[in-house]
C-alpha cells in the first residue's frame, strides 16, 4: 500500500527512530509499504520516518543493486568524499551537489527475519546508506550543507511548494 509521504518541515522528520525489536508480521507489512511508496515515487531509497513510522528500517534499490531491506543499520566509512547530486523524497523538487558523503562503507544491519546483514556498497548505494542512516537518527541531507546553499536550496524548494 502506497503510505503519504512526510515533507519537510514536518518536525516528525526531526525525531530519531527506535531501534527494531519484533520481527513480525507488522515489520513485514511495514517494508511492503515502504517498497510499494518508494516504487510510487520513483526512489532509490526510503526510510519509515519518511511514511510517518520512527523505526530503524530503510529500503534501498540503487540502480543494477538488489532491494535492500535494512533494519536497525549502521556503518563504517572506509571510503573518500565524493562529488555527489543529492535530493530526497521528503523535499521532493530539489537535488544539490555536494561532496558530503563517501564512496565506501561497510554495512551492518538486520534483515527481516532478525538475522545478522552485512555488506559493502560503493558509490551512489553508499551514498544512499548514509542518507538513509542520517533519516533514522533524524537528519536530512541539507544538514551537510553550508548555511549559504541549504538557504538557496530552501527558497527553490518553498517556490516549488507555492506553485
Ligand atoms: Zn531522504
């Protein structure tokens, strides 16, 4: 079932996620959602505060890369910055260039079944990790920009909204 999308600056994007301690026929239903909302919108990543729920889970489907369901993830850096265009579902209309995020990680994270996940992901898919991982602890990827752009991108973003 396609979920209403949560759009900046709804303060519920600014709460953090609980961690995922039942893996059950809710959490299940929950990614399906999660799927099914991203697909609509044509995403490569969502996480469930974004659909309103502040759980630890995000789905990811970067380009050739499988559907990655994540729950309760983390990772490590083990790349370098990047040059990278970024936008977001919840500010839908923007996308900036920035080199904020690394080419690298090693993921750690839960699959549905409550069974240890762990891979590596480059480029855009790592990018997307760390996007998705700033959703969960409440961040937005404006947060990574200077006072300058994140004001510029806002005002492109509030003309979109107005129109
Ligand atoms: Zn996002």
């Amino acid at each position: 079932m396609i979920r209403p999308l949560v759009t900046h600056p709804d303060s519920r994007l600014r709460l953090p996620s609980r961690p995922v301690a039942r893996f059950d026929q809710s959490l299940r239903d929950l990614v399906a959602d999660m799927v099914d909302t991203m697909h609509d919108a044509d995403g490569i990543g969502l996480a469930a505060v974004q659909i309103g729920v502040h759980l630890q889970v995000a789905v990811m489907e970067v380009g050739d890369r499988p559907l990655r369901v994540l729950v309760n993830p983390q990772y490590d850096a083990l790349g370098e910055p990047m040059t990278l265009e970024e936008g977001c579902l919840s500010l839908p209309g923007v996308r900036e260039r920035s080199k904020t995020r690394v080419d690298w990680v090693r993921v750690r994270a839960m699959d549905l079944d409550g069974n240890p996940l762990e891979f590596e992901a480059e480029g855009l898919e790592a990018a997307c990790v760390q996007h998705e991982c700033d959703h969960i602890r409440g961040r937005l990827y404006i947060d990574h920009l200077s006072a300058v752009r994140r004001q510029r991108l806002l005002r492109r973003y509030e003309a979109g909204r107005r129109r």
